[in-house]
C-alpha cells in the first residue's frame, strides 16, 4: 500500500519578514503617528513582548502614544493602509514566487498572523500590486497571534496529501523553526525579519545550516532544494 499518492512537495511560507518587508511597513506607521522603533538590528534583538515598545530611547514616547483603546486603533488603521498601498516583498521573492507557483509538481501555502484589519484582504491587496494573484496559492490560513503554527501546517500537508519528506516550511522566527519541526517538515530560517542571526542560533539554538541572511540566499537555497532554476 502507498502511503502518499503523489509525489508533489510543498513549501510553506510565514508572511511578515520572511517575504514581506513588515520592519519598513511597521516603521513607517510608527513614524507616521510620531513615534520610533528603532533600527531593524536592535528591533531584532528585542525580547517579543518589547518588540512594539522601542528601546530605552523610544519605550517612553511610545508607551505614552499607545496607551488607550484609540491610540491602538488608530495605529492598526495605519498600519493596513501602508499595508495594502505601500509595503513590499523583499527584493527577488517576487521572482521565487513566481516560479514555484509555476512549477506543476509543487504546492504552495501561505500562513500568516498579520495583525492588520482583514489580513486577507490586506495581503490580496499587497499581493495584486506584486502582479501575484492569492488564488494562486495552494493554502492559505490567517492564523490568532496566540495559536500555534504547528496545527496549520500539519492540516495543509495533510490536507493535499504530501509526505512530509518532500515538505518545507519557511519563517524568520524561532517559533516558525520548532512548528516546523513539529510537522516533520524541512525548517528553512531567514535572519533578515523579525530575528537576527545571532539570536537564532546563540539563544535559541537553530542550526546555521538552514538559516539565510538575505531573499538572495534564501531564494537560492530553496531553488536548489528543489531542483529549480531562478526566473530568467
């Protein structure tokens, strides 16, 4: 009896830092409202919970301007708008996106816990002004910030019947390395999101072996992982 009926492979993307700019789109929220998040290396370095708040240099202006229930929607406001209008894949994933969505023997998903009003429509948008449509995708799942990603990962693989083998799971946070894990798919790392690569691997432990620092590492990491060539 065979265990799988096909011999498709499925990558599997976290959308904020790992293909979209989410520091630039955050930052200029920040801005906007007159606030300042710091640089993208201390930003990284920051505990998850201080993430939002700034340094020691910006946590006082900014605890005050997000303080109340306004404050908050006012950001997140913001925040889709410089979403769906202005924030960018990062440089060359367009390209990656396009040959894989190409590619007849390979599925693609998307997960994503963007915090921004609609986060469907809000990634349809940012997605059309790339020339990529999110019908495209194979899988697609808007996940609560508190809910891990191990179960959407696990039901995608499972639901279009992919041996795990042949399954790759893509994110910039340590978090998205163990979900990977824990779905007995491949964990491919970027260090140039929401984490850098020293924290990865010093604090967290993740393997060097499957971090990328830049969307040109990363995309030829992935391509040669499955025997794909670059568009063009």
């Amino acid at each position: 009896m065979t265990l799988y009926a096909n011999r498709e492979r499925l990558v599997i993307f976290d959308a904020d830092g790992t293909i979209i700019d989410a520091f630039n789109a955050i930052e200029q929220t920040f801005l906007t409202h007159g606030m300042a998040i710091g640089d993208l290396e201390r930003f990284q370095k920051r505990r998850k919970l201080l993430k939002y708040l700034g340094g020691l240099r910006e946590f006082p202006t900014n605890l005050r301007r997000q303080f109340g229930k306004q404050s908050r929607k006012r950001l997140l406001a913001t925040l889709t708008e410089i979403y769906r209008n202005e924030a960018s894949l990062y440089p060359g994933i367009v390209s990656l996106l396009r040959v894989l969505l190409a590619a007849p023997d390979i599925r693609v998903g998307l997960v994503t816990r963007n915090v921004t009003v609609e986060p469907e429509v809000t990634l349809t948008c940012l997605f059309q002004r790339h020339g990529i449509d999110l019908g495209d995708f194979d899988y697609f799942a808007c996940i609560p910030l508190r809910e891990e990603k191990t179960g959407q990962l696990k039901q995608a693989r499972e639901r279009l019947a992919i041996n795990p083998a042949r399954a790759y799971a893509c994110g910039d946070e340590y978090s998205d390395y163990i979900a990977a894990l824990g779905a007995g798919m491949y964990p491919f790392v970027v260090a140039y999101g929401f984490e850098d690569c020293e924290r990865l691997i010093n604090d967290f432990g993740v393997p060097r072996e499957v971090i990328s620092t830049s969307p040109a590492e990363f995309s030829e990491r992935l391509l040669h992982a499955l025997d794909l060539k670059a568009e063009g």
